[in-house]
C-alpha cells in the first residue's frame, strides 16, 4: 500500500493535489520526520479521542502534544465526561484501510470530526501518514487548508517541555 484508499478516494474527489513519498520503515511521527528529512513542525500528525461514543481526530504537528484539557474545554458540549485516547482495537475499526500507528490526519476521509491545530495555518507544504509506515504524502499549505476548511481550528497542543504548565490551565 502507498496510500491508504480511503485518503485517496477522498483527495481525488476534493481534487486537491499531493504527491506520495516512500521512506525506510518508521515507528513514530518523529521518527518518519527524522528520516524522510522534514521538520516535524510539518509533519501533520493524527490522535483520536472520545467522549461518549463521539469520536474526534485531533491534527497536530508531530512536534507537537495534545493537550486534552483544551479538547475537554472547546468540544465537551453535549457529552458528559473526558475525553480519552481510543484503544488500539478501535483505531483498527476506524480506520480499516490503514495500518496501526500510520493514520492519515485526514478525518474527513473516514467520516470523522475533525479538528486541527492552528500552527499548521502557516506552513507551505504539510505532511501527513498515509496509511502505512513506509509512506507519508505531501499537501501544499494551500492544499492543506482546502481540506481542512470546513473542520474547526484552535490551539490545542503544544511542545512536549510545555506541557506540563498548559495541562493544569483551563
């Protein structure tokens, strides 16, 4: 696989242009920065939640950690409880066309909720899984925001060494 079909299928029917890049096997966002020589500010990454039965992909940069405080704070309305993260077992559901750890950051896709972090506004191209772990595909920043515009943007993550003074505020 080199793109996940859904992700394709999607891409072809928004008519957004990318472009599929192969690197070496790799296990984590990080790490397919590292090798596929981009910095990870631009790697689009994905982490799912819920609260309830409402599912939610939050789209980060891989430098990045999601701060479920803010999630709890902007997108609890309706639903009583945290949000947590989704077992393994229901990313397998979700996303059946896609291999465990290389979720594509595109929950329209999937018919997901979708929200994204603002820092990613600014990039000129933006990575992104595509559904296995030996290749990512690439947007433009114009592309990026095309696909995203009718999802909700809003800071919610931050650099790892912040991370424990933003978890504590609301």
């Amino acid at each position: 696989m080199s793109l996940s079909t859904s992700v394709e299928n999607y891409l072809s029917d928004s008519h957004i242009g990318y472009e599929v890049l192969e690197h070496p096997y790799s296990y984590n966002a990080i790490q397919t920065a590292q090798i596929s020589h981009i910095t990870p500010a631009h790697l689009a990454k994905a982490v799912v939640v819920k609260a309830g039965d409402t599912y939610l992909m939050c789209v980060l940069p891989a430098s990045h950690v999601l701060v479920l405080n803010w999630i709890d704070r902007d997108y609890s309305a309706g639903h009583s409880g945290h949000h947590q993260l989704v077992t393994e077992d229901e990313l397998k559901g979700l996303f059946p066309d896609c291999e465990l750890g290389a979720i594509p950051a595109l929950g329209q896709a999937f018919d997901m909720k979708v929200v994204w972090d603002s820092s990613l506004r600014h990039a000129d191209k933006v990575y992104l899984e595509a559904g296995d772990h030996r290749h990512i595909f690439q947007l433009s920043g114009q592309g990026f925001i095309e696909v995203m515009e009718k999802s909700d943007h809003a800071t919610i993550s931050c650099t790892p060494d912040t991370l424990e003074f933003y978890q504590h505020l609301h």
